[in-house]
C-alpha cells in the first residue's frame, strides 16, 4: 500500500547545496532574505526596507550558514529554497 499526496515542492538535501546554489530563505517572521558571497564570507541579505549587511554573521560556505541559519534560537520554523538561477530568487524575493 502506499500513500497518494500532491506535491507542492520539490526537496533536496542540505548536503546538496553548494557555494553556487542559488538560496532563499523565509525566517519565521516572513521576511525574506537571499545568501550572498562577501569577502568576509557567506551571510544574507534581506528584502525589507533596509537592506544590510551589517548586523548578520558569516559562515565559510552556504550549507554552514543554512546550517545555523534554519537551527538558530527563534528561526526554528524558517524554510530555506533553492531556486534555478538569480532570476527564479530574486522574483521570490520582491514578492
């Protein structure tokens, strides 16, 4: 016997996510930020209305900073997304 569901998205394991992967992620608050490269190291940039980089933590690759990002004090009911390319994440992002 095996269960019918209808799919709403596509999974894919956090160890298949690599410096080149496009990220999103939705913290628990509905704010919407995307992984960035900086020379300081990976951190996230937000969609609000001040967008920083100032007030975050850097990890050194995109799989540590989700790692800490989705297991984090509050952000225990955060998603992170992995999108196709930039367009497919900053579409997301602006909505």
């Amino acid at each position: 016997m095996r269960r019918i569901v209808i799919r709403t998205e596509e999974q894919i394991d956090i160890n298949e996510v690599d410096n080149r992967s496009f990220v999103g992620i939705q913290w628990e608050s509905g704010q919407k930020s995307m992984i960035i490269d900086t020379p300081q190291g990976y951190c996230s940039i937000a969609n609000d209305h001040y967008p920083n980089t100032y007030n975050v933590w850097y990890e050194n690759n995109v799989a540590e900073y989700l790692q800490r990002a989705l297991t984090q004090g509050n952000n225990t009911n955060s998603k992170a997304y992995a999108f196709n390319n930039p367009k497919e994440l900053f579409e997301w992002m602006s909505l």
